[in-house]
C-alpha cells in the first residue's frame, strides 16, 4: 500500500494519521477535510468557547508540527464523490485524489427542521465557526431558546445560564434524553435546568418559527409561545454519507463496516460515521458519536488498512461519553435506554450525586453517573468484562 487517503480531518481522522506513522506507514499520506481549519478538539465549543475561558488556539487537537506527518493536507474541500472501481476521490473543486487505502472520517452535521428554514435568528453548533457565530450572538442578546434537550442543548443552556441569560429548553420528550436513560434519571436531568433557572418545558409539539424583526417567535401547540432574541437548534446529528451515494459502500445512519471497521476493500471507516457490530455487545450494530470513540477508531482504523485479513482484529469497546452541565459532570458508558431496567446503586437523585446501571440479557450493560467519575470507571470496567447484573449489583465499589 503506497497511498492512503484520508477525508476528514476530524479528531477521528487525526488519531489515524498519527497512527499509520506510528505503526511505519512510509506511503504517500493525504488528508481532506471540509473545513479551513485543521483539527481541533469539539467538545469545548458548547462551554468553554462560548464563554471565552478557551480562545480558539487553545482547541488544536495537535501542538507537534504537521511537517512531522509528512502528510498533504488539503483544507476547505468537501469530498463530493468515491469511485471504488477507480480508487478515486472527487472533491468539490474538481481534484481528484487517487488511493490505495482510504479512511473514511467525515463524521456527522446537525439535523434541521423544516419549519427553521429561512430564519436568520436560528443557528445550529457544530463547527467553530458555528462556535464563533453562536458566541458573538450571546454576547450581544439576552434570550436564547434551546430546541432540544440533549447534549449539547443542555450543555449551551447551561452556559448561557452561567452569562446571565434567560433561557428556555423545549424538547419533544416528557424528560429530557427520555428515551436514552428513562424517566428517573431524565427528570434527575430536568431538575438540574430547572434549578438552574431554566425555563424547561417538556412534551412539546413546535408549530412554526417566525422571524419579527430582530426576534424570534416559537409557537408551540396549546402553550404560550416563546419570544427570544436567539434560537439554537440541538436536534441530533446525521452522518456525513451523502457524498458517498451511488458508490458502491453500504449506508445505513452511517457507512456500515464489518467487525474490524472495514466498509470494503481497502477501505475503513472511524468515528461519527461508523456503523459497525460490536463484539462486546452481541454484534450490536451502533454507531457511537462521542470524542472516546473517534480517538479509539482512529487508531484502529489505522492498524486494520494495515492489516492482512486473516490476522485483522476487531474493534471491540465500551462506549464512553461525558457532558458538564452547571458545574456537575455527567458520564455515560455502555449501551442501554429507558427501556432497560435501572437500579441506582450510589448516592441519590435528590442531591444529583449518583451512580445507576443498567441491565440487558442478564448483564450490567450501561451506567451512568452525576459527578462519581471513578465508579462510572469501575462500572465500566465491569461492563466489559460481561458481568451479570446482580454480581454488578453487589459490587464495592
């Protein structure tokens, strides 16, 4: 293998740049990504960008020099085509870009909504220029409304909180990330916005949005509308494919990879965009879009184009995700939904301290915690070793 592309210069497609050097790729490296800027750490953009703690220098994913990757970066170009039969890339510009082995890192962008079309008070966040337009907007306005109470909704509310402004959440659910951790701990969720000033309002059907003059109007189905200055929309993110259409790879919320993350022959996927079956999990088919994920499937990813077939391994992982809302730091890991069966097991939802876990086929399968990090670590440990739920359940920890 003498060249290998990558298009995404995302944490996940950095990580597996490194990496091929790493384990002494020598080939021709060349990494594409839509955006002007080179790779920068996410998670900050709902926080400390936004309230000027971080200023954009200080988000760059790598303080070595690039000269050292020995790779062409190609920044601000979209791919906008895959021809497998030809090894090839088309990018927005016209330039095509020939391989031998390609990655596929172009991660995920926020959904929409329809009825938002058009209005200039909406924004979404998921670049730092989108960071950057969101952050001039609150320092200049005083009410802002979340659609969407996952997140990063809540992430943003509570930020904005934090600068003084008034706030309204409204999600779809009767709690927020209802379906994701089930009713306990989304009203666990719903109280730390409430309590914080937030006007949440949950179980919401939105009409319209309407632009009136410099503010925004948000009318919802038998409740009072909401008048803002600013709307921000936190609906979820699609996988980055379309690009990919026609070319031959499986899609499906994602590019659908085998067990060891290749999508076709030469081809391997990490990140946002993969969807692959989890060996841990029964071969589940997810695809996970957390920061832990894309740095593990970066590397991987790396060492499978490497790789003969016969001795590839699989990606095997306990998904792991964090969020800090109003000072309390929340960690996720595992697989699980309101759906499962819960025990808090540490601490308590009164006082927002607590540790509970989640049950599947027998096994603790999922746990999450308000600011116990070690146990959430402890858990998760225990979810990758396959532990049956009552042992979990007994656990010291």
């Amino acid at each position: 293998m003498e060249r290998i592309a990558i298009v995404g210069a995302s944490l996940a497609g950095l990580r597996c740049a490194e990496s091929l050097r790493r384990e002494g790729f020598t080939g021709a490296l060349t990494i594409v990504g839509a955006e002007e800027h080179l790779p920068y750490d996410r998670p900050p953009l709902s926080k400390e960008f936004l309230t000027a703690e971080f200023e954009a220098e200080r988000l760059a994913l790598r303080t070595a020099p690039y000269e050292e990757l020995e790779a062409e970066l190609i920044l601000g170009q979209r791919a906008q085509s895959l021809n497998l039969e030809a090894r090839s890339i088309t990018l927005a510009s016209g330039k095509e870009i020939e391989f031998d082995g390609l990655v596929i890192a172009t991660g995920a962008a926020p959904r929409s909504l329809p009825i938002s079309d058009g209005i200039s008070g909406v924004m979404t966040l998921r670049t730092l220029d989108d960071a950057a337009r969101l952050k001039a907007a609150i320092e200049e306005r005083k009410r802002i409304c979340v659609i969407g109470a996952g997140f990063i909704g809540s992430e943003v509310a509570a930020t904005a909180r934090g600068l003084g402004l008034n706030v309204t959440v409204l999600e779809a659910g009767e709690q927020p990330m209802l379906r994701g951790v089930g009713p306990i701990i989304g009203e666990t969720l719903a109280e730390l916005h409430r309590s914080n000033g937030v006007d949440l309002r949950t179980g919401v059907e939105i009409e319209s949005i309407e632009q009136i003059g410099e503010e925004v109007r948000v009318n919802i189905a038998g409740e009072a509308s909401v008048e803002c200055d600013l709307i921000l929309l936190a609906v979820g993110a699609a996988p980055v494919t379309q690009w990919l259409e026609g070319s031959g790879l499986t899609l499906d919320d994602g590019v659908v990879c085998d067990a060891t993350l290749l999508a076709a022959p030469g081809v391997v996927c990490a990140g946002d965009v993969a969807r692959w079956p989890n060996p841990l999990f029964g071969g589940e088919s997810m695809r996970v879009e957390h920061w832990t994920n894309a740095v593990e499937q970066g590397m991987h990813a790396a060492k499978r184009l490497l790789s003969d077939d016969d001795s590839a391994p699989e990606f095997s992982t306990v998904p792991f995700v964090w969020s800090e809302q109003y000072g309390i730091k929340i960690q996720a890991a595992g697989r699980f939904s309101g759906e499962d069966r819960m025990e808090v097991v540490h601490g308590s939802t009164d006082d927002a301290r607590l540790v509970a876990i989640f049950e599947r086929r027998g096994r603790i399968s999922g746990v999450i915690g308000f600011s116990e990090p070690r146990r959430v670590m402890q858990y998760r440990r225990l979810i990758g070793a396959g532990t049956p739920f009552d042992e979990a359940l007994g656990a010291s920890l």
